[in-house]
C-alpha cells in the first residue's frame, strides 16, 4: 500500500478534471474492497459490523475524519453495514481526495 492514508485532502476548485480511468485505476490498487464505478465518478465500500450501535460508531468515527480533512463521503447505516460511497462534487468524478479519504477510513478499524 502506499501513503494515502498519510497524505491530506486539499480543497477542489469547481470545473477541476476529474482523476482518469488509468488513474483511478492506478490508485485502486492502494485500496482494498473498494469498488471503482462503471462511469469511474465514484469509490464505494460496505464495511460490515456486528450490530447497529456499531454500525453508528464506525459511522460517527468516519464522520470526524471526515470533517477533519475536509472530504465528506455519502454514507448509508442499517443493521449491521455502513456503506460509503466517495466522490468529488467539484470537478464531478473522482479526485486524489477520494482516495486519500478511502484508505484513511480503512485506517480506522
């Protein structure tokens, strides 16, 4: 794995390119269970828990590493599984922040 997770997201400007397919799939091998979308706009993984308060916790713990760096993923919490979905509104697709955000959150536990 490399130094994602030790890197820092950086604010996107509005019309920024967007990370190409041979980037992104160039940086999905740092990543692991992480799914690259057809359209490459987006990463998604579902972490699973061993219950719902769990599910919330991990949820919380996301949220604060979330808002630290700044880079807010899409995050879904039923019974059991929290599903994060990380894209880059800004520049519409995927951008190094995504990615740096992912391995961060596989990080966590």
């Amino acid at each position: 794995m490399t130094d994602l997770n030790k890197q820092q997201c950086v604010p996107c400007e509005v019309g920024g390119a967007p990370l190409t397919r041979a980037e992104a799939e160039k940086l999905m091998r740092d990543l692991s269970g992480w799914t690259l979308a057809l359209d490459t706009k987006s990463i998604a993984k579902e972490y699973s828990c061993k219950d719902f308060m769990s599910a919330i916790a991990l949820t919380n713990q996301i949220a604060a590493l979330a808002e630290k760096e700044g880079h807010h993923p899409d995050l879904s919490v039923s019974w059991g599984r929290v599903g994060v979905t990380l894209s880059t509104h800004a520049v519409q697709g995927l951008s190094l922040n995504d990615f740096i955000l992912a391995a961060k959150i596989d990080a966590l536990g």
